[in-house]
C-alpha cells in the first residue's frame, strides 16, 4: 500500500494559481524530509509539468505518490495532446505564443528538464485526448 | 586581465551594489549569497544549479518567485527599475523570498556584482555533479 497520495487539480490558462500544485508538493516533501537533491529534481519536473498544462494542455490534475521506495508524479490533461512527442522532447522544440514568451516561458526546455531530471519518464499522447506523463523517480536511502 | 578575488556576498552588499529598493527581506540583510545567476526564461532558472544563488531578472510576474522557490534561489532582483505589483510582494512574502529592485540593466547589475567577487554558479558547484 502506498505510504500517501495526494491529488492536485490544475485549471488551463489560470496563471494566478499556477504552480501553486507543485509549490505544495515541494513544501510536502521537505517536511517528509528526503535528500535536497531528490527534492529538487521532483520539485522541477512538477512544476514543468504543470506549467504545461497550464500553458498548452486543458483542465488536468496531478497525482502525487510517495512509495517507500519511489516518488511517482502522474500528470494528466484534457487538452489537445502533443501531436509529435520525440519532437516536443527536443531542446529549444516550443509553440508557446509570443505571449507565453513575453512572461519568461517558452524556452523549449521543459520537457528535456523533466527528462534529464527523472529516473524513468513515461509519456502518452492521443492527439486531441490530452497528455499522460508518469514521472518516477527513486527513492535512495541517505 | 586582473584576477578579482572571488568572494561570498551577503544580500545587504548586493543591496548597496546594486543601490536597489528592497521590498521583502529587511530582516535576512545578513544573509550569504553564495553565488549569482541571471536569466529572463523560466526554464533555464531550473536547468543547472541555481540553488543558493540570487536572480537578476528582467521579468516582472508572479511566476518568477514561484519559479525561484522551485530553483531554490535565495534572492531575487528585478533588474532596470522594475516595480514588483502588490501580489508579487504578497508572494515572495509568503515563501520569506527576498525581493528587490534596482535602478541598473541586467549587464552592469551583473558587473557591478562579478566584480565584488561574487560567482556564477557554475563554480558553485564541482563539474562532476553539475551535469544533472
Ligand atoms: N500538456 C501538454 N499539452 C499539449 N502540448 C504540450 C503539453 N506539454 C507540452 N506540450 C508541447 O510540447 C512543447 C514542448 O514543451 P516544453 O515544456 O519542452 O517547452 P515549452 O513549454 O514550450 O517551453 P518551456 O517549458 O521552456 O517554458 C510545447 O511547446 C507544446 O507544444
Ligand atoms: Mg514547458
């Protein structure tokens, strides 16, 4: 059974709240108490991946499980899905709009931060039935 | 060229270098700054090390102090005279993120730090742990 899970609503385009899921995901963790390191890297990829719902995906929710011996984020949405994830997955790969760029997102770079910042990385897309991310990362006695 | 001495700073010599306002944080002006980091695109904040750093940013939003508390940043200053609105204040607020504003640009606010001695951030960290 697992140790505890938490669900996360995420509504598209509300920037007043976004990132608030993952705000609290990293204030969870720090009071579990694992390593910084791990913290950090679990603390980014939610917040990556809200953003992209928030930006590109619909309404979503993200589930967080804490497991004796992983950390699993599942992230999903009911917006458009990516049409081409091995492109999507490119360093620099972005359709934000001009708007999105002007506050500071857009780089192309949150998906090869989620990459590079996760043990294993699951990601599912029907074009037109949203996005499926399962983030897992591991748990490593300290 | 003259080496500077690399040296930490503590958030009330960035405040005077920088002649900055500050909003939030009067009472961590104590407080060290280990290193320095500056980027207008959210992502970059989270690639790389930036724990421990301060920001310079020419950003203006709510989601650069969600961004920088995700990342870890330790200070924030928004850059060419900025003005943070009320709910950025009440944010950094809430997460005890210094927050500041400082008449310079983004280049000679980051001279003007560099040449006090203080770093970026890759030399913060040892290059074998900086690749993830
Ligand atoms: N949940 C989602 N729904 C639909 N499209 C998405 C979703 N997440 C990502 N994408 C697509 O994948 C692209 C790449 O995403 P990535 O997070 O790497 O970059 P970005 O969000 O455009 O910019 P950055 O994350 O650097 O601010 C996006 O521009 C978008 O086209
Ligand atoms: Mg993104």
């Amino acid at each position: 059974m697992p140790a505890l899970t938490k669900t996360f609503f995420i509504k598209a385009r509300d920037f007043a709240k976004a990132g608030e899921s993952s705000l609290q995901i990293q204030s969870i963790l720090k009071s579990i108490g694992f390593t910084s390191d791990l913290i950090r890297r679990i603390s980014i990829c939610a917040y990556e991946a809200e953003m992209n719902v928030v930006m590109h995906g619909g309404n979503g929710e993200l589930l967080l499980t804490v497991n004796p011996e992983d950390i699993v984020l599942d992230v999903n949405d009911d917006g458009p899905g990516i049409e081409d994830v091995e492109l999507a997955l490119r360093e620099g790969y972005s359709t934000a709009t001009p708007e999105y760029r002007e506050m500071g997102f857009g780089a192309g770079m949150g998906l090869p931060n989620i990459k590079k910042n996760t043990d294993s990385l699951e990601i599912d897309s029907h074009n037109g039935r949203g996005v499926h991310l399962k983030m897992s990362f591991k748990v490593e006695d300290s | 060229m003259n080496e500077i001495e690399t040296k930490d700073l503590s958030l009330n010599d960035v405040k005077h270098l920088l002649r900055a306002q500050i909003y939030v944080g009067e009472g961590k002006l104590d407080m060290p700054i280990k290193a320095g980091t500056a980027s207008d695109l959210m992502s970059d904040m989270l690639t790389g090390q930036n724990s421990d750093a301060v920001l310079l940013t020419g950003l203006c939003n709510v989601q650069v102090i969600r961004t920088s508390v995700i990342a870890g940043v330790v200070a924030v200053v928004l850059v060419r005279g900025k003005q943070p609105t009320q709910e950025i204040i009440t944010q950094a607020r809430e997460h005890g993120l210094p927050l500041l504003s400082t008449p310079f640009t983004m280049f000679t606010s980051c001279g003007r730090l560099f040449s006090k001695g203080l770093r970026g951030v890759e030399e913060k960290v040892p290059a074998a742990t900086h690749a993830r």
